[in-house]
C-alpha cells in the first residue's frame, strides 16, 4: 500500500511544485530584439483583453478607447482555461539595429482555432492575417504544426502588434520571435525529438503485436491498441495531425481530438482490465470496468454530435474519472498480491499524472509551462518503458511455465518451421507463376495497345495532305500514353480547307475511343452531308455523339472540346468556330484571340440542342498570317522551378516568340517540343499535348488561292 502510494503521489509533487515555480510573473515592457537574439519570448510582454461577446472590432481594440483596458499578462503563458470569449493581446516590438530584419512569430499551441494577427501602418491601414487549425493548412503562411506568421521589421523600427484569439478548447498563449536561421533549428531538432518520442512508440507497437502473434495473448493485443490510441492522441494534441494528414479538413481535425481522448481512455481500461487480472479480482470491479468502457464508447459518439466546447469538457472530466479509478483498482490488485502490480502502479502513475495535469492545464488550473505542455509525452514515454519491463516480467513468467515442455515445443518449433518453408516455396513458386502470367498479360496488354496506335494513326490524315495546303506548317503532337484522346483533323472540299484540334475526354485508351468516333463523325458530316460552316459542324457533331454514346439516357458525360477553323480557297477569309477551345493567329507581328463558346461538344445535359457562333476573319489588308490552334495539355503541364502549371499568358508569349523568332514551321516544331520538355524536366506528362501552326499567307500571297 506505502509502495502504491508512493508511486503515484512522488512524481505528481515533483512535477506539480516544478511547474508552479515556473509561474512567475514578470513587468511588461517594450521587447527589444536584435542579431544576438535568436528567439524571445513575447507573451510576458504583452497586454490582455478579454472580449467576452467576442464582438469588438480590431479598430475598436486599437483606439484610444480601449487603451486602458488592456491589462499585463507578466508570465510567459498565458492560459484562461475553457472560455467562450475572444483574447486580445497588444505587443510593442523594437528593432534595436540599424538593419531591417526578419523574423518568425510563433503561437506555440496547436488547439487553438482561429489567431489573427493585425499590423497598423501609420496612414491607418490595417492589415490582417490568419492562423489557427479551423483554417485550410495551404491558406497558412508556414507549414508547420504551430500557428506561425512572417514578420518584418525596419531598421530601428518600433511596431505595435495585435492578435486576437478564439477557440472552442483550451485558451492557452505562448507566443515566442524565432530569427529565420534559430526557428529552422528549432523545427529541426522539435522534429527529430518527437520522431524519437515517435519511433519509441512504433517499436513498443510492433515488438508487442509480435509477442501477441506468438503467445495469442490479448493483453499485448489491448497493448498494442493502448500504444496506437496513444500515438493517435498525440498527433492531434501536438498539431502534427493537423500538418501531415487533415489540415485540409478543419471540421474533422476538429472533432477528432475530443474522438482520440474517448479513444485513449477507451484502451487505457481494456488494457487494465486485461493486465490487472479485474475478472478474477471481483465481480463488482468487472461491472465497473465495463460501465467505463460503455462511457468511453458514448463519449467517442458524443465528440462528433455535441458542441465541441461541450464535448472537450465531458470528455476531460470523465478521463478525470477514469484516472482516479484505474490507480485505485491497481492499489487493490496490489494488495490482492498481483505479481505485476508494481509496473502497472508505477508506470502508470506517471502516464496518468501527465494526464492529469494535462487535462489541469487545460481547465486552467496549472499553469502553461514546459513540465505541464509536454506532460503528457513526458508521462507516457515513462509509462511505455516501465509496461514494458512489466510485459518483460510477464514474459518470463510465462517462460517458467513451459520449461518442462521445451522438448515438445521445439519439435513443434521444428515442424513449424518445416511447414513454414515448404509454405515458403510453395509461395515462391506460385509467385514465379504468377509473376510470367502477369508479364504475358501486360505483354498482350501492350501489343494491343500499339495495335491500336497502328489504327489511330492510319485514321488520322496524312500530315503531308495538310502541309502542301498552307505556305508552311507544323503540327507537333505528342500523346501522354501510347494511344491518345487528342488528335487533329483536316478535310479538303472543292473551295475550302477545314482543319481542326480536338480533345476528346480522358487520354490513353478511352480518349483514343473517342477520338475515333469524333474523327469518323467529322468526316461524315462534311464529305456526306456536305456541311462546311464550323459552327453547323460543331452542331451536327454535337448532336451525333449524344445519339452514339446514349446520352439522351443519360449514359455518360463524354464530350470533345475543339477548335476548328475553316479556309476558303478563293477569299482572303476565314471561318471559326470552337467549343472551349479558341483560335489565335498573329497578322503581321500581333497576336489576335478569337473566343470559342463556353461550352464542351458532347455531353449529358438533356434536351439541349447547342448553338456555337460562327466567327469571320477577313485577313485581306495582311501580309503574314499564321494561325494556331491547340488542346490544353500544353499549357496544363506542370513544371518549371516552381512546379506550377504553364498557363495560358506564359503560352501565349511563347507563341509569339515562335511566330517572330523562327520563319520555318519545322524551326517553330522544334521550338515548342524544346520549350515543353524543358518545362516539364523531370515531372511526368499529365495530358497529351496538341499544337498546329497554319501559315495562311506570307509576304501578301495567300496560300489558298488557286490557280
């Protein structure tokens, strides 16, 4: 009993009387920063308001009005506890060298929801940057799993901060000013201790789910689930939750944490349960244990239905419970003559006491200080280390049972190890098998497919047919996968020349399927129909892919988006239509745009017979034209240093580069393939690139006119 007691009440009093000495307030003042301070800690300088209708304005706060209202915080945290009320903070910050600076300013508490932090220049201007984890992570200025902004100071400059603070959890503040080069230490070595912390806990899970593969005993299993709800707990209370897997997803992240403390207490009474023994200590203790699992499942289902301000609560004040309990049923098993009721004691009796104080610090009740921030790591890493010795004691306990049977068990052993290799092999063979199957399957797969390149190529019209129409041109084509869902189109009548660029939905083998409908239904519409007006075209086309793909029964969603241009041999003219995708030519140095029509060819919309305009070009008073037309794989591709997408104003110049810069098509061909593969360096092509370049007329003489 003197061993029980002293287990639990030693480590709470050292910890307890450390983390109260830490308290001590100090004078606020103006905080001076320079070269030689690599980080300062900003929240005992600073002034507090408490907005309880959290309904002032930051120019309310700012003015005169409100000056003497803020009052000092003189600690170095600050924590009000769970609070509806919204927290302001004033800060006075002076650059004492003569050389601008930059700085890091860091809320060193994740569970806050929403930080603002506002600059007032001297003309009044406020500006106003948010932080927090109920803001998308890619809207936050740094990634990182503290709220952290970008601040810059003039030499000698004095500058007057505000921040405000909201949150639905714990109203904890630390604010502390990171130089560039310390903050990137301090995110280095933060990373490296909790991937230790980390690490230990992925060790302790996996050594412990292989004890239980090899005893079947449940109590490693309960471990196990123990050590992950632990890890769970801690990714959401540390904000690495929120930096590495949903900080896109505020409301989730949001819930989640209330859900990991159901869940962490959840284990933590299975695991007891099992480890102490509690269905042969009593009756009345086993109907405890399982009421306090029931709340642990309530609590779980509450955390995603109640108000989170509410379920934080219920959830805090239950653990509360739970920790009381848990030391009181070891205190008894201890008396009862548990042989490893000493671990569980001692173990946790610091992993509960981290708790505690945790779950103190949050109510408001300790102070925010390094021993109750991280007593929860601290507690459980004691914890995992001495339950471990306690399974290890466990384990040889066991092993004393089974000594008079090694014989039998290492010819089991031996068996085992017999079936497990001959399994071994067996496997291995039928992976071989397995293994040739799939590499025919792919090498038919693949065959196939250039089969159907083969076609696609014969379908599509002779490059040549299209060149010897046009003074010069080029048309550099360069699918994704072997087969492509661009492709383009030409058709020669008795007084014009129709040529087209289509994207047809999806790339690869169904972007090549409907390349093949758009291409036959093309030439179906102009050389039996006899329609020759882009706009009439676009329509018919229309109209043919809803009836062959059924789209009328709403079927499918496929559709092409196209830009097509028709050439009249005896008129300087030329006549466009487009379905998303626009017309560009340069006349004599200037890039002209003509628009196409918001609006796809192909689609489920029922009902809608579409209309697309039909543009006149008139390039009569020119004396060179070169018209472009082109899919949107170009400028969607990612590359470049930045690893951004090439975008339309950056393909728009190269365009004209190549129009000025290069006379032949070929030089311009090879200056577009150059320019994309440049771009795209080593990132992988994500559509198929089609571009045409049409050499309409040169030097005044057009290239349609015939003899």
């Amino acid at each position: 009993m003197r061993f029980a007691l002293f287990s639990v009440f030693c480590p709470f009093f050292f910890l307890l009387s450390y983390a109260c000495v830490q308290a001590q307030p100090t004078q606020w003042r103006v905080v001076p920063v320079g070269k030689e301070q690599l980080s300062v800690s900003l929240t005992e300088y600073a002034f507090y308001l408490e907005d309880p209708t959290a309904a002032l304005s930051i120019r309310q706060v700012a003015s005169p009005a409100y000056a003497d209202k803020f009052r000092p915080i003189g600690s170095k945290n600050f924590n009000a506890g769970y609070t509806a009320s919204r927290y302001w903070l004033r800060l006075s910050i002076e650059n004492t060298t003569n050389e601008s600076q930059k700085y890091y300013l860091e809320q060193a508490y994740p569970l806050i929801d929403t930080v603002a932090l506002y600059e007032i220049d001297e003309t009044g201007n406020i500006t106003e940057r948010l932080g927090g984890d109920m803001l998308p992570k890619h809207l936050t200025e740094v990634d990182f799993r503290h709220p952290v902004f970008h601040l810059q100071l003039a030499p000698s400059e004095r500058k007057i901060l505000y921040l405000s603070f909201r949150t639905e959890g714990t109203m904890s503040v630390s604010l502390r000013l990171w130089q560039p080069d310390a903050f990137r230490d301090y995110v280095s070595d933060s990373q490296l201790g909790f991937g230790i912390y980390y690490g230990i806990m992925l060790v302790m899970l996996l050594y412990n789910l292989f004890i239980f593969f090899f005893l079947k005993d449940k109590v490693y299993l309960l471990y196990v689930f123990n050590i992950f709800a632990l890890m769970f707990f801690q990714a959401e209370y540390t904000g690495f939750a929120y930096q590495y897997f949903w900080g896109e997803f505020p409301w989730l992240n949001h819930r989640l944490f209330p859900a990991s403390i159901a869940v962490l207490a959840g284990a933590g009474t299975a695991f007891a349960y099992r480890f102490l023994g509690v269905e042969q200590l009593s009756e009345h203790l086993k109907k405890l244990f399982w009421f306090l699992l029931a709340v642990a499942a309530l609590e779980f289902c509450l955390a995603w239905l109640l108000p989170h301000t509410l379920s934080n609560r219920v959830n805090a004040a239950s653990s509360i419970l739970m920790v009381l309990v848990l030391i009181g049923v070891g205190t008894y098993a201890l008396q009862r003559g548990v042989a490893v009721a000493h671990f569980f004691l001692l173990a946790w009796g610091f992993y509960l006491l981290g708790a505690l104080m945790t779950l103190l610090r949050a109510f408001g009740w300790l102070p925010t200080n390094f021993i109750t921030f991280y007593s929860i790591q601290i507690g459980s890493a004691l914890e995992v280390i001495l339950l471990a010795l306690g399974l290890a004691y466990r384990i040889d306990l066991l092993r004393r049972e089974v000594v008079e049977k090694e014989k039998q068990a290492r010819r089991a052993e031996e068996e085992k190890a017999r079936l497990i290799q001959e399994q071994n092999l067996r496997l291995e063979e039928l992976v071989e098998e397995r293994t040739q199957a799939l590499e025919l399957t792919n090498r038919r797969l693949t065959d196939s497919i250039r089969y159907a390149k083969r076609i696609q190529d014969a379908i599509l019209p002779h490059k040549e047919a299209i060149f010897k129409c046009f003074h010069d041109a080029f048309i550099f084509f360069q699918p994704r996968d072997i087969v492509s869902g661009d492709f383009y189109w030409f058709a020669e009548t008795e007084d014009k020349v129709l040529v087209a660029a289509v994207d047809c939905t999806g790339h690869g083998v169904p972007g090549a399927f409907m390349s093949l409908i758009g291409n036959t239904l093309l030439n179906e519409i102009v050389y039996e129909r006899g329609i020759t007006r882009p706009s009439e075209i676009l329509r018919e086309l229309h109209k043919e892919i809803r009836t062959a793909l059924k789209q009328e029964e709403g079927t499918g969603s496929d559709g092409m988006d196209l830009a097509l241009c028709s050439f009249h041999k005896d008129l300087q003219v030329i006549e466009f239509a487009g379905a998303y995708n626009p017309l560009w030519y340069v006349a004599d140095g200037e890039l002209f745009e003509v628009k196409a029509d918001n609006m796809p060819v192909g689609g489920i919309r029922r009902g809608v017979d579409r209309y697309f305009t039909n543009h006149l070009i008139d390039i009569s008073r020119y004396e060179h034209v070169e018209c472009f037309l082109f899919s949107d794989g170009f400028v969607d591709q990612f590359g470049g240093p930045r690893r951004r997408k090439y975008m339309l104003n950056r393909f728009r110049e190269t365009i004209l580069r190549c129009y000025t810069e290069f006379v032949s098509a070929k030089s311009q061909h090879l200056f577009l393939h150059k320019e994309f593969e440049d771009w795209r360096g080593n990132e992988s092509q994500i559509d198929d690139v089609l571009v045409i370049g049409l050499q309409v007329k040169w030097q005044g003489k057009y290239a349609l006119k015939k003899e």
